[in-house]
C-alpha cells in the first residue's frame, strides 16, 4: 500500500506495519485454535483446517473491515496535519489485506499441511483431561482432598 500511495518508509509507517502484524497475528491464533480443537475431536487436518477458517471467517473479517474503515480518514490525510500520520493509516490498511488474505488463504493450507505430519496431542498438562498425555485412567492416590484427620492416609493404605 505504500508502495502504491508512494509513501514513504517512516516511524509512522512502522508503527501501521506493527499494528497490522498485531492485528493478523490475533486472526491466526483464533483461526489455529479452533483448527486444532477440530482436529483433536478426530476431524481429519485438511477438514479442521477448513472448518478452522469456516469457524471464524465472521470474526476475522469484522475485525479487519472494522481496522480499515477506522483508518480510513487517516490514510486519506485530510485536515490539517493530516499528511504526517497518513503513512500509519495506509500501513495498516495495506497490512491488513494481505494478511487477512493471507490467514483465511494460506494458514490453512500450511496449518494441515503441518498437522498432516503429527498425531493430535492435547496441550493440556491436567491429569484427568482425558485429552492430555498426562491422562491418568485411575484415581491417584493423593486425590482425596485431606481434611486432617487421617482420611487420605487410610485411603492410601486401601489402594495398595
């Protein structure tokens, strides 16, 4: 979009660079979460990665087409001053096509391509998750709350 406006390359610039990268970083992980939680229920990667998009095309969209009609007026440079921060608001709007483009287009693609190659393994480290690798079938021998009286103690004697 610089390019296109013949913008300069400015700290303004950069600052729209970064608030567009924040923008598109916050999409892709909405996008690879719900892509994942798919994935873990058995869908196959290509279906979670579809479903992942499908899932959250609404959202990524709303918050894209919100960023660019707010920075609208200010890549347009009207009004005094206008023209110093033009090159923020033209960043960000360049920035967050392509990169919306990009998260609803080409992370999928990458994301089961990726996901093709490993086994679905559950991020939780909570032992009664029965998502976890950490998943322990039976009842563990501390996980009767102790309330003092020798409770747990007797029912560690009993397990074993």
């Amino acid at each position: 979009m610089l390019w296109l406006t013949r913008t300069t390359l400015n700290i303004q610039s950069f600052m729209g660079a970064i608030m567009a990268i924040g923008v598109a970083v916050a999409n892709a992980i909405l996008l690879v979460t719900f892509a994942e939680r798919s994935r873990i229920e058995g869908r196959e990667p290509w279906e979670a990665a579809i479903e992942g998009a499908r899932s959250r095309l609404r959202p990524i969209l709303m918050t894209s087409f919100a960023m660019l009609a707010g920075m609208m007026p200010m890549a347009l440079g009207l009004g005094e001053g206008g023209e110093q921060s033009a090159p923020l608001g033209r960043a960000v709007i360049g920035g967050l096509l392509g990169a919306t483009c990009a998260t609803l287009i080409i992370l999928p693609a990458i994301l089961a391509t990726l996901q093709s190659r490993h086994a679905p393994v559950s991020a939780s480290l909570d032992p009664d998750d029965p998502h976890s690798r950490y998943f322990e079938p039976e009842p563990r021998l501390g996980s009767v709350a102790d309330r003092g009286d020798g409770h747990a103690v007797l029912h560690a004697r009993a397990a074993e």
